[in-house]
C-alpha cells in the first residue's frame, strides 16, 4: 500500500453542478481539510453532493448552506460534518453553487493506492 498527500484547489465560477474531485481506480481519497471561501460581497448557497460508485448512487452531503460574504467555511469541522470524508474508487465529489460567484475549494487529502 502506498500513501501520497497531495491539495487540490478550484475556483468555482459557474451555478452548473462540478466535478471536484475523483477517486483514481484501485485508489482511495482520504480528504482531512476541506475548505471553500466566497471570494465576493455576495451570499452565494453551496450544495454538495458525492456519487458513490460501487452503489451507483449520488448522495446529498451538504444542502444549501450559505456562506457568508468573504468568510471561508470548513467543511470537515466537527461543527459541520466530521473528521475525514473518504472516496472509494471511481466516487466523486461535486459542488454546485447557487449563482455564479467566485468560490475557492482547497481540499488537502491522502492518496491511498491498494496495488
């Protein structure tokens, strides 16, 4: 088994739904900071949702929540969610935002590799 840490930061600039992130095959994404900021004086919602591969479901994980105008919201706080979010191979995290104002993601995550 082999672990890499790596970030991944996006700017979301669109209300379509967006792919964040995608679990590689024969690999497991562990996200331990999560984190997006509203770059503008706006009150844009955030709605996240993961599709799970191996049940060929999407899943709500976040609903609507608005973030502030320039404040920066984690998600993974114990506060918000909890302490890691975890993506088998082939699930993907998605965000879609209400309108389109400039949010920042910056996710920092293990890469686990089973081969």
């Amino acid at each position: 088994m082999a672990i890499r840490y790596t970030f991944l930061g996006k700017s979301l600039t669109t209300s379509l739904q967006t792919a964040l992130l995608t679990a590689p095959t024969e690999q497991q994404i562990i996200i331990k900071t999560f984190l997006y900021t509203n770059t503008t004086s706006n009150t844009p919602t955030i709605t996240l949702d993961v599709t799970d591969d191996s049940e060929s479901v999407t899943v709500r994980y976040k609903t609507a929540v608005t973030i502030a105008a320039n404040a920066t919201v984690d998600v993974l706080s114990t506060t918000t969610g909890g302490n890691v979010l975890v993506l088998d191979s082939g699930d993907i995290l998605k965000a879609t935002v209400s309108s389109s104002d400039k949010i920042d993601f910056l996710i920092s995550y293990m890469l686990v590799s089973s081969v």
